[in-house]
C-alpha cells in the first residue's frame, strides 16, 4: 500500500480543490474513473484516477473537516506511472492553492 499525505499552504484557500485537482490530474494524463464520498471521513471528496490502459488505480481525498488530502493507492493497485506522477501532482495542486490565498 502506498499514501502520501499533500502538506496544504497555511492560509490557502480551498475553495475550489476539487477543480484544482481534477484538472491536474488531467494535465497529468490521468482519467477520473470514480468520484464520491468514504463513509470513514463524512463529508470528504475521493476520488480514482487511472493512467490510459495501465494498471494501477490512484486515490485521492479531500477532507475538508480536517484539512487534509493525501494520494493512496491499495495494496495490488500501485503502480510504477505512480512513482513519476505522484510528486509532479502534489506540487502543482500546493502550488495553485499558494496562488489562490
């Protein structure tokens, strides 16, 4: 299994995360293939993401009651595409939240 919590700017304005982070994972060639809310966090966004035919499902989880987003991917569902997108994905959704305060 594989998370990666996403440090949020101080100060940074969420309004609007869900769009940021559907259009960087578009950007980043991925393709939502899930959208919805986990009872374990009410009132959260998580999403899946894919990379074209390849293996490998991405989750990704705004919870705006704590403040947190953070990228998993379960056990049996990671892949390497992960290894070079998860990184360049958490930069670009802090940076466009730094430029929305």
């Amino acid at each position: 299994m594989l998370e990666v919590a996403v440090a949020l700017p101080p100060r940074a304005s969420l309004a609007g995360i869900e769009k940021i982070v559907e259009a960087g994972c578009a950007r980043a060639g991925l393709r939502l293939t899930l959208k919805g809310t986990l009872a374990a966090y009410p009132g959260c966004v998580h999403w899946h993401f894919k990379r074209g035919l390849e293996r490998g499902a991405l989750e990704i989880t705004f919870w705006k009651t704590e403040q947190r987003l953070w990228f998993k991917a379960a056990a049996g569902r990671t892949a390497r595409w992960m290894d070079e997108a998860l990184p360049k994905l958490r930069r670009a959704i802090v940076k466009k939240l730094k430029s929305k305060r």
